[in-house]
C-alpha cells in the first residue's frame, strides 16, 4: 500500500493519537499539556498551537471520533470521514511549508489544533477508502491489546500494533503451546 507522504504522516498520527485512549491497561497518556508537547515532538503541526487545559480536552474529545473509524468497515467510514469535514469546516488548499512540498491543509492554520486534526484525519482516510485499502485499518490481534494501527505491509499481513511488544509476545504464546503439545 503506498500512500503519498502527507496522508501516510498523518495516519501515523491518528493511530499514535488513537492509542493514546485507555486500554486494557487503563492508562490515558493524554492528560496534560506536557503529554500533548510531547506527542507534537513526534507528530508536529504547523500553524498556531496552544499548549493549555482546554487544548488538551479539545484534542482529547478528537480522540473517540477517531477510533470509531476502527469499528466500521469502508462504507461505513464514510459518513464518519464526511460528518469529520463537515465539522471542521473543511477547505481544502495546497500549501507548502517547513521541509514538506506540496500538500494539502483543509482548515486555517490558526484553526484550534484539535479541528486541524480532526480534520487532517478525515482526509487521510478519504485516501484509504478512495483507494479501496480500509481493510488495513485494523485493530492488533493480540488477546490482551486494543491498540489500532494501519498495516503497510506490501501483502497486508501485519496482525500485530507496533506501541509494545504483542507481535512478539503471540508468538512466545504460540510457540510455548507447540512445545507443551509436543511433550508427551
């Protein structure tokens, strides 16, 4: 699956932001200004950022809007994507900026950080429903993780997320249960 650079950046933000929610271990790594600094280090933006109380909440309520797109297949994505444009007033415009050519920003760049996300989103996932990929929208396979990832894989394999070790970890399972059903 190849995405142009823009739209695959910001697919990786979503699922970082997506996976920030509590899981089965509880934990909601989103709760302060400084935890909303420390994942623009990884996910940066452009344009005008707050970094107070109500940004974070703002970014924090993008957060179950966005993994609601884990829980629908493609057709059902849409009215997702669309409601997502709606909202954030979408416009879409070429820009060009930083170290980035040209791409496309659909709000104001002093729109609050929480609607540029949301809707940089939608338009990530108008790509993959566009390309008919949303079947690489998945959600880790492992007994004990809910955490959502996109598959890039060249043949679409990928069972596992990337934010632990689950990949490795199901198969230590798998492989212990082998041997335990090899001993006599």
């Amino acid at each position: 699956m190849v995405f142009i650079h823009d739209t695959k950046r910001t697919l990786m933000m979503v699922v970082d932001l997506v996976n920030t929610l509590p899981g089965y271990d509880g934990d909601d790594t989103l709760q302060s200004p400084e935890d909303l600094r420390e994942f623009l280090v990884t996910n940066p933006y452009s344009g005008t950022i707050r970094l107070d109380a109500d940004a974070v909440a703002a970014v924090r309520a993008v957060r179950a809007r966005l993994r609601e797109l884990w829980a629908v297949d493609r057709a059902g994505a849409v009215p997702l994507v669309n409601a997502m444009l709606a909202d954030g007033e979408a416009l879409p415009r070429l820009v060009i900026h930083d170290e980035y050519d040209w791409h496309i920003h659909a709000t104001s760049d002093d729109s609050p950080l929480a609607t540029r996300m949301l809707v940089e989103a939608a338009m990530a996932f108008v790509d993959v429903i566009r390309s008919d990929e949303y079947e690489r929208v998945r959600t880790c396979a492992a007994d004990d993780c809910d955490a959502v990832y996109i598959d890039y894989s060249k043949n679409g394999s990928k069972r596992y997320c990337d934010t632990g070790n689950c990949g490795n970890r199901m198969n230590v399972i798998a492989y212990r249960a082998r041997k335990a059903r090899e001993t006599p």
